[in-house]
C-alpha cells in the first residue's frame, strides 16, 4: 500500500502551483496521514478497506477508490511512512531503505518522465527546492524509528533476511484449523444440543422425497439438478420469513384499501461460496427477483486441508462499510461439515461491516457432529437454515491428485448420509 495514495485533496490554486513545480509535496502536511493509518489499521485487522486513487498527472486525489481485502501481508511504503507516530505504532516491522542521493535523483527523474509526464527541468526544479530540503529534515531522520537500515541497491542478502522472517511468521499461524473445529465443544458428539439459532424445514413427506432422490447415488445429472433447485427454492421461501418487513397499504382493482407488508430494507444480497452455493442460487433468484449474488472462492489447501480465501467478489453494498451495516445477506453453502468454509465465509462478512443478525446461512444438509455448534457458538447472531441434519461426521482420506502413492494426500470429513458432493453432481 503506497503512501502516495493519500495525498490531500487540493484547490484549484494549489494544482495550478503544482503544474508548475511552485507545490509542495514532500512535506508531511501533504498526506492525509489520519486516513493512511485508518486503512493500515482496517487491513491490519482483516477488515476491507477502500484506498484512495491519486492522479499525478492531474495533481488530485480522485472520486473513486480501490477496494482492499484479504492481505495476508501487509507491505505499506512511502518516504513518510515512519514520520507519524499513529503509522508507527502499526507496523510489525519497520525497514528504512538507505539510498545514495544520485541514484535517488536519477530514478526520480526516470520515474517522473515516463509516468507522470514531467518535464526534466521541472523535476530537478521540484527536487532542489522541495524533495531535497525534506529528506534531509523529515525523511532521513525518520530512520531512528527502524527496526532494520538496509543498502537501496543491489542487496539481496537484505532481501532474504526479510523474507526468511516473514515467512517464519506466517508459518507461526495455527494450520490445524479444521481439527480444532471437530474437537472443540463437544463437536463429536452427536447428542450436542441443537443450536436455536438452526432452523430445520418441516420434514414432511414430499421434502423427504426430494432428499431421497436427492441421496440416490444412482439418481442422473438432470433429476439431482430438477430436486435440488426445487429444494433450493423451498429453502429460499423459508428464509424470507428472516427478513424485516413493515406495512404497506394499497389500493386494489375493486378501489378497496388493503393492508399489507413490504420488504422494511434496502439492501439484500446473496453471497455464494463458489461451487459448493452454486446449487442454492437458483432457487434464491426464483423468489427473490433480481438479487445481487457475489461469490467468495474458498478451497482446501492440497497438503493441509485448511480452508484458504482465494477470491472476492461482492456486490457494491457490501463493498462500502457504511451501506455494509444495513444489508441482508443470504450466505449459500450446500452443506455444513466441519464449518471451516462457513467460519470463513462469515468472518469475510463481519469483516466488511455486515452485522450478525443480517446474516442468514443457507444449506441443505448440516451435520450434528461437525462445525456448526462452534459456528454458532462463535457467531450467535447468524441464523442458519437448512434441510435436514445428518447425525454423522466421519474422517476420510483423499489421495493426493499428483502422485500414485496411497499414503500421499489428506484427511478429510464425510458428511453422512450426506449427498455426496453436492456441486460436482450440480455441474458435472
């Protein structure tokens, strides 16, 4: 994240001086700091951010922004990225990059050139009575406060250094997220107490059925599709029932008055787990027309088994936090195992500022053994809705896909009876 994203915004007057070189950018007064340090702090916390876009060539800040999620590391760079104390504080690690003046000079006037269409003699203009003056009294001193000084220029022993040390602390992260979820609470036993925050359909004839037909192993491609959109959309009229509704008078064709209920908010979304949600979004659209779907791409590391957040795609309400905290949101997963996809899934979302009771869990099937007593646990305000609980839970093994070796692979959790995997039978 470049500390020249923030740059203030600027008069008329000030772009005229700066189209001049007459502008001062270099001071610490040009940047917003309070605002680079509030978005440090949002993607510190696994919270999105939007970052503000600088025009150099236009000499302004622009209306739109850059939507940031998801960093597992966190790089934030600018020559006055030390100069405030607010900054400092955040930093896990602090590196100033000592550079010879000429060769600071000469990529200044490179970069200038042929990014931000300067003229030569501006720039050496701009650097003697602004960039110099304010290295060496704001920036240089700034090197006190670093945890490492390292050469600008051709020092790869510094680069391994660094790098050896940000992986020794992502390796430092607990990787046994899906075991702690099947141990944890009580989460084997399949007499746990139900949550009362899961909904379960009436299990009535026709719903057991659908499942039937839906567990057949023998059951085509076509038949699974028809019943699991069916069963979609029964799930998705459950569901309506979640959502706030105010009253509404209309006046009818006879020119009587009736009273009734409209939808009481704005904004609702759905958000599918890519794949495994793709058989819910059908049944969702039939009942409520022209819903924003965004996905969220989470898949199992090959060697770990642990849940990893590979891609974001969310509708615009969710991307600003302040429309974020009054939307509703249908989040589509086919089944609950060990929750590990699920506890992601609504981390991601109290991450961009939904609240927990706007969020409605959508499923077909929930194992009683396996996460969602921890989900709930964990997550009190979200409601989950699904078709049927299956009581087991059971390790397996899934063999590595590039090797020939039966021992090579993973252990996984089978949901049974369970309906298989749910999204290849869908699709393929």
């Amino acid at each position: 994240m470049s500390q020249d994203s923030f740059y203030k915004f600027h008069t008329p007057e000030e772009i005229e001086l700066a189209n001049m070189s007459r502008f001062d950018l270099d001071h610490p007064s040009a940047i917003d700091m309070p605002l680079f340090a509030s978005c440090l702090q949002d993607l510190k916390e696994c919270k999105q951010a939007n970052i503000p876009i600088y025009s150099f060539t236009e000499h302004q800040r622009q209306s739109e922004t850059k939507y940031l999620y998801g960093a597992a590391i966190i790089i934030a760079e600018g020559i006055m990225a030390l100069q405030d104390p607010a900054l400092r504080a955040i930093y896990d690690l602090k590196i100033f990059v000592q550079c010879d003046s000429d060769l600071m000079l000469a990529r200044r006037i490179k970069r200038d050139v042929a990014e931000r269409g300067r003229t030569v003699e501006g720039i050496l203009e701009q650097y003697l009575r602004y960039v110099k003056p304010a290295y060496d009294n704001f920036v240089q001193p700034t090197s006190k406060y670093a945890d490492i000084i390292v050469p600008g220029s051709q020092n790869s022993v510094a680069i391994d250094l660094i790098s050896t040390h940000v992986r020794r602390m992502l390796d430092n992260r607990s990787n046994s997220f899906r075991d702690r979820l099947y141990v944890s609470g009580g989460l084997g036993d399949p007499s746990h107490r139900q949550s009362e925050n899961l909904s379960v359909l009436p299990q009535t004839p026709q719903l057991n059925g659908i499942f039937t037909i839906l567990r057949d192993r023998t059951t085509s491609r076509g038949d699974f599709v028809f019943y699991a959109d069916r069963l979609a959309t029964f799930i998705a009229e459950k569901a309506m029932e979640f959502l706030p509704f105010k009253p509404k008078s209309v006046v009818t064709p006879t020119e009587a008055i009736a009273e009734g209920k409209t939808l009481g908010t704005e904004f609702v979304c759905g958000i599918s787990i890519i794949r495994s949600g793709g058989p819910l979004e059908r049944g969702l659209q039939r009942v409520f027309r022209d819903i924003r779907i965004g996905s969220l791409l989470i898949q199992s590391d090959d060697k770990t088994g642990e849940p990893l957040l590979l891609h974001t795609m969310l509708p615009f309400c969710l991307r600003d936090r302040e429309t974020a905290k009054d939307t509703w949101v249908y989040l589509l997963h086919a089944q609950i195992g060990t929750g590990a996809a699920a506890f992601m899934a609504v981390r991601i979302l109290l991450d961009h500022g939904v609240q927990q009771d706007h969020i409605i869990f959508l499923t077909f099937l929930v194992s009683r053994s396996g996460g969602v007593s921890a989900l709930n646990k964990a997550f009190p305000g979200v409601r989950i809705l699904c078709g049927a609980v299956d009581d087991e839970l059971v390790e397996g093994w899934l063999p590595a896909a590039d090797s020939d070796d039966p021992h090579e692979g993973r252990k996984v959790w089978i949901v049974e009876p369970g309906m298989g995997h749910i999204g290849d039978r869908y699709y393929l």
